[in-house]
C-alpha cells in the first residue's frame, strides 16, 4: 500500500453525480488491485454548508468547501471531478485546467457547443487529461459491442437506432427544477438523455454527418420550487426525435423522453450490418443481444452473457462467472480508466469520451435543435 501512489480528488457537487463518482473513487482499489494509484478523496464542495459537510462526512472526503475555487485550487488536489449542474461546467472546469489539474466532468459536456468548444481548447493547450464523463461507454456490454464492430463482425453498418426513455416528469405539478430552465441546462430531454445516446452513436457507429430533429415541449408551465403558489415558464424541451446519417453511409434514429410514462431509465439502442445485429438494453446490462446471419445453430437472437472472467471487458475485476454487476459499476470502470491513462499517461481516447467528444457531441445537439427550429436538415460543422 504504501509503495503506491497516491492522487488526491477534488468532487464539485454532492447530490446525484457526487454520490456516484464518490462511490466509483473508493472502490476502484477495492475492485482493480494493485490499481494504478489510491485515489485520496481530499475536499467535496457544493453550495450549502450543512449539506456539504454531511457529504463530505458520508463519502469520506477529509474536508468540505462552499467555493469551488478553493477546491480547484487545493496543492492536495490532482483531479477535479465536476458533478455540477450544466451551467457549472465550464468555469470550474477552466479554472482548474489552468491551475493543472486533471479533469473529469459530467456530460453533457457543456450547455452548448460554444462553451464545450471553449473547454476542449483548454484542454489542448493545457495539456492535462480532460475526460468527458460519459459512463454507458464503459458497460461491459457496451464495450463488447464495439469490440465485435471494429473486428468486423458485423460487416459493413447499415443502421442505427437508440432511445432513451423516462418518465420522472410526466406530473404536472412536478416543479420547475434546474433541468427544466434553459439557462441552466442548455437544452432539456435532448442534453440530459440525448446526449447518451448520441455519443454511443458515435462510439459504436463513427462521426454525424447531419441530422434532422423535432423538439416538444408538453407542459410549458410549472411551480417554482421556492414558491408553489407561483409558475415558472419550462424553457427546454421535454422530448425529441431526430434522424441522423453518419460520414460512412450508415443511417440512424434518436429519441428522447422524460414522458414516456412507465420508463425509467430505458435506454437502448440496435445496430445492425451486413453480417449480423446487435442490441443493447441498459435496464439488462450484464447482457447483449446477437444476431449472425447464417448462424445455424441459433437461427435467430442470442443472448451473450457478459459476465465471464476471461472474455469479456472488465468483468475480470469483480465476482465469479455468472455474477451480475449493476449500475454504479459503469462508474468505478471509467473513473479506473482515467485513473489508469493519468498514471501511466496513456490517450483517454478512443474508449475514453474525451473533451473533444464532449464538444463534437454538443455541436450534434445543437444542430438538432437549429433543424427544429428551422423545419430542415443541417449538416454538422465541426470547428
């Protein structure tokens, strides 16, 4: 224990993403031994102090601050973890890509592609490792699927289709929430779903070419938190659909919903080739469905289990054969990879979703709002 490394960890935010990606820090050495270096949960901040200092106290961070600046600017801190809402990502993010810090910050990466666009090129010059955080690429079952993609299983990809469906928001008396104000969260269903699954498109499937989108927003008015009594315009939208077409041929549809009533976090998507098709189930996540034509022995579907020791990704780092893992476990595998490609100063890419990603993927959401508001298709610029 001792001869290891040590980095220290600054979490921005507690409640949602705070819990997760504490949970993912303390358990990497648990699971991935000898691992890469002990990650040290040094300082957690977030805006209220008593609720802050309960989380720093439940995780186990050493300290607690209501200013994030002093959390990206502790000399114990090596990686910032921002868990923050949406409109907290880039200037922390900046700031402590400037004080050197390494990165890691939740999706979707920014509001919109201007500010992600700003924090890639941060990222670039500062050098640092700068990790977009999304956690659905590294579901064992996930990362199978682009393994059998790029050794050709499938053949040449003809299709893409994925959704991505809640239904948190359905009640009309639901209040008006950060995720809900556009200044807050840059877009609605489409950031906070969306973005997901537009970035295991382009994990699975290769670049966007262009896209075409509708947008709807169901209930345009909701209480305000502080006061029920008074309604608050919703300023994002609360579901989408778009048509992609990929620079290699292929074609592809999105869906999002926080309507979907009797969903709660059904996220799925179905490529298929000319070899074959696979499909994915997020609420089944140990398991990947498999079609090979002429496959004769199953002349139809096939469940693969992902959970064996010696072929299947990361599964190797928890229980015996046959032995699910869940959700929180996304989480302890890409913080491991970061950890891993910090220490031994590997790229975060290609299986890692770097700033660049974070960025590409927002320049896609931004031009599937533009196409609906202008009723027509719009070819994505990458800048």
């Amino acid at each position: 224990m001792s001869s290891l490394r040590e980095v220290g960890v600054a979490m921005l935010g507690y409640a949602f993403m705070g819990k997760a990606h504490s949970h993912a820090w303390r358990d990497i050495p648990l699971f991935f031994w000898p691992p890469p270096a002990i990650p040290r949960l040094v300082t957690i901040y977030g805006r209220s102090g008593e609720r802050v200092r309960e989380a720093a106290l439940r995780y186990g961070y050493r300290r607690y601050t209501t200013d994030w600046r002093q959390a990206v600017k502790d000399p114990e801190v090596e990686i910032v973890d921002n868990g923050l809402p949406n409109n907290m990502h880039r200037d922390p993010c900046i700031e402590a890509m400037e004080e050197g810090k390494h990165i890691v910050c939740e999706k979707p990466l920014a509001r919109n592609a201007s500010e992600a666009m700003d924090m890639r090129d941060v990222a670039r010059r500062t050098g640092v490792k700068a990790m977009c955080a999304f956690n659905y690429r590294f579901v064992p079952a996930v990362m199978l699927a682009r393994r059998l993609i790029e050794d050709g299983v499938l053949g040449r990809i003809y299709h893409f289709r994925a959704h991505y469906l809640q239904d948190w928001i359905v009640d009309p008396s639901f209040p008006l929430v950060w995720r809900l104000r556009v200044e807050d969260a840059g877009s609605g269903a489409l950031g906070d779903l969306g973005s997901h699954i537009i970035d295991l498109a382009r994990f699975l499937v290769g670049e966007v070419k262009a896209v075409n989108g509708v947008t709807r927003t169901f209930i345009e008015e909701r209480p305000l938190e502080s006061d029920p009594s008074k309604r608050g315009r919703v300023t994002v939208d609360d579901a989408f659909a778009a048509t992609l077409e990929f620079e290699n041929g292929a074609i592809g549809t999105l869906e999002a919903s926080r309507f979907a009533t009797g969903h709660k976090n059904y996220n799925c998507f179905e490529i298929n080739g000319e070899k074959g098709s696979i499909e994915f189930n997020l609420e089944r996540l140990n398991e990947l469905r498999m079609y090979i034509v002429g496959e004769k022995a199953t002349e139809g579907w096939r469940e693969i289990l992902v959970t064996e020791s010696d072929v299947h990704p990361f599964i190797r780092a928890y229980w015996p054969s046959g032995h699910i893992i869940g959700w929180e476990h996304t989480f302890v595998n890409e913080l491991y990879h970061f950890l891993r490609c910090l220490v031994e100063d590997k790229p975060i890419e290609p299986y890692g979703a770097t700033f660049e990603d974070g960025y590409r993927c927002a320049e896609v959401c931004d031009a599937i709002i533009e196409s609906a508001r202008m009723g027509r298709r719009m070819e994505i610029v990458y800048r």
